[in-house]
C-alpha cells in the first residue's frame, strides 16, 4: 500500500504540478468573491485521483499491477486514501488563509471547511465506482456532471449566506452530515473494489 501511495503521488505531483499550485494559491489568499472558489478548490483535490487513474490506463499500469503482489483491493483504496490527503492538504490551506489573512472567524472558517469536505467526500462515493468499472474516458461524463453540481451547490450558498438565510440549518446538523458522507464513502470503497475486480478479470 505505502509502495502504491508513493507511485501515485509522484505521478500527481510530476503531472498536475501546475493544477496543485493553483489549489495552494486559492485556498490560501483572501477571497471575497461572490463565489468563493477556495472551497471549490478543496472540494477538487478530492477528485485528482482520477488523472492517476487516467495515468495508469494509458501507461498500462493497470494491467502491469495485476502481476505485482498487490491486490486489487490496495488499488482501489490507495486512489480513495490519496484523494483524502490531498483533500485534507487543501482544507488546512484553506483554514490558514481564511484565519489568518482574511481574519475569518474560525467558528465560522471550519463550519464552511466542513461543508467543502462533506462535498468532497460524496464526490468520491458516487464518482470513483463509476471509474473503476468504466474507466477514465468514459467516466468524464459522470464528473462532468458532479463539478456543474459542485459549482451550482457552491452559488447556492452564497445566495443564502448573502440574504441571511445561512444558518438554517438544524443544529449539529454538519457533523451528522460529515459522518453520512464517511459511511457513503465507506459503501463506495467496497463497491468500487468489486467493480474494480469484474473489470480487471
């Protein structure tokens, strides 16, 4: 697992270079815009395994894993567990930005952390079973359509929290969230190994 981990970070960080300074530069500089691409950022990172997958399928990687002595279950949970780091590498830049140079509360900078994490993790459940079984190429429909939701959700929110509708919400209602989005996670991980089985057969 830890071999698989370092493969696929230095593929990401050799191949997106560019991509991972944008995150550090949003996440990290105030932002005061009508929509705040910081938290759409963090949301992002959650997704950047799918360029490793994209990767392995055009250098045939995932045919050379098969003969490695690595199971498919470990593919599957390396990609999940390198999206949550770097998901969490860009909500600490997020925290840090919003905290110390925008002067965010931190209440209220790790309420709006929670939501982008949230999003990021249910991103991973419902996208990464879909490349697992059809592949990167036909799956970019499917992401298509979960960043138009992402982009949508996140003006949304600012429309609330501009007519002072925020806080609406039920209290302790984001935790309870958190931890459906861990539990969906969880169902996506083994449907994603299965899927990732029946194709690798």
């Amino acid at each position: 697992m830890k071999g698989l981990l370092y493969k696929d970070f230095r593929v990401l960080w050799k191949s997106t270079k560019a991509m991972l300074l944008l995150v550090v530069i949003f996440c990290l500089i105030p932002n005061n815009s009508f929509l705040d691409l910081s938290l759409f950022f963090v949301v992002y990172t959650g997704m950047l395994p799918m360029s490793l997958l994209a990767y392995d399928e055009r250098s045939r990687w995932d045919k050379l894993v098969l003969m490695l002595p690595v199971t498919p279950r470990d593919v599957v949970r390396s990609k999940y567990i390198a999206g949550w780091y770097l998901t969490l590498g860009a909500g600490v830049l997020y925290l840090i930005g919003r905290v110390a140079f925008e002067r965010l509360p931190v209440q209220e900078a790790v309420s709006h952390l929670a939501l982008a994490l949230t999003a990021s993790l249910l991103f991973q459940a419902v996208l990464y079973p879909f490349l697992f079984r059809l592949g990167v190429e036909k799956g970019r429909l499917t992401m298509g359509i979960l960043v138009g939701i992402a982009v949508f959700l996140c003006l949304q929110g600012k429309l609330l929290q501009i007519s002072g509708v925020s806080g609406t919400g039920l209290p302790g209602g984001e935790p309870v969230c958190f931890a459906a989005a861990v539990a969906a996670v969880l169902v996506s991980i083994r449907i994603s190994e299965k899927q990732y089985e029946k194709r690798a057969r």
